[in-house]
C-alpha cells in the first residue's frame, strides 16, 4: 500500500510550451517563495508529465520560467525514481558518454540519437525547501541532465551536430506543431 499523496493528483493538466515559444529559450528565474503557489506548480507539473506522458517537464515547458522540475523515470536497472527539484543545479555530469534516443515534450514526435553523461548530480531544494541531492545513472542521468538543461535555456538540440543536427531542423521544420517562421526553430 502506498502511504500520502500520488503526484499530480491535485494538480491540474496544462497546455505544453511548443519548440518557437521564447520561454523555452529562457533562462529561468530562481524560486525564493515556498509556499502554496510552488506547491500547485509542481502538482500541476507532474500532472502535465502523467497525461504528456514523459518522464521529466520543467516548468518552463508550460510557460512559467522559473527553475523548477519534476521527473518520474527509470534507471538502467529498471529502478523508478520521483521527485521533483526546485532552484536545480546541476553539480556533477560525469562517466562514460554515451548517445542515446532523446525527446522532449516541447518537440512531440521527434527523437535524436543525443550525447549524455551516464552519471548525474543535481542539487537544490523541494517544495518546502528543504535541500535535496539526487543522483541519477544512466537513464536516470540522461532525464536530470535534460531538465537542467531547461532551467538554463537549452534544449536536447543544442547538442546535435552534423547530420543529426540537420535532420533534428528539417523535421521541426515539417511538424504539424511548428509554429515559428523560417529562423525561429531555437536550433
């Protein structure tokens, strides 16, 4: 039996902040209020992740641009990690790189085969704001490092080069959700 609340039970399902959208090019503010503002937030982004569904959504993904994030999401061995960090920096990115399958909410549909650490530190707060570590292999590494890159600003793109790069912009260029004009693809 699980004891408390599931995450995002409370929270309510909000529209995903689309590739063109100047928010996700951001850099977020941090959070200096831990009251029942912040705690809605991070309902109502587990609530957005669950029905997307993802693994991680930064609060910037549904236009709030400030350094919040949840996630839900496995390891390499299978084991489930929840939680959510607030005021996120990432303090350790280390091991093997390796290039695996990546996607994010903000750009439906697309993958990229994207360079990633398969170690990860992230420091920060919760929602109550007490300090929290969360460390992550593998899978898991993958998720914290692409959600920290979101509180900064950059997307799973930014690290394409060569032909992957180009294939990433000529298919954001013909997806049905690309809204932005020639030069606006954040790419």
């Amino acid at each position: 039996m699980r004891h408390g609340s599931i995450p995002g039970a409370r929270g309510r399902v909000r529209p995903l902040t689309l590739l063109g959208d100047p928010v996700l090019r951001e850099t977020c503010r941090e959070v200096t209020d831990f009251g029942p503002e912040l705690a809605d937030l991070v309902e109502d982004l587990f609530a957005t992740m669950y029905a997307a569904p993802g693994v991680g959504l930064a609060a910037g993904q549904i236009g709030v641009p400030l350094r919040v994030f949840v996630y839900d999401c496995p390891d390499d061995e299978d084991v489930r990690h929840v939680g959510h960090v607030v005021n996120p920096r990432l303090v350790a990115a280390d091991g093997v790189v390796l290039r695996g399958p990546e996607g994010c909410l903000s750009l439906p549909g697309l993958e990229a085969g994207t360079e990633r650490y398969d170690h990860a530190v992230v420091e920060g707060r919760t929602v109550t704001g007490e300090p929290v570590t969360v460390h992550g292999t593998g899978f898991f590494a993958r998720c914290l490092q692409h959600e920290c890159d979101h509180v900064e600003g950059r997307l799973y793109v930014d690290h394409l080069t060569g032909w992957r790069r180009r294939r990433s912009a000529r298919q954001i260029s013909r997806a049905p959700w690309h809204r932005a004009s020639a030069g606006q693809t954040g790419m």
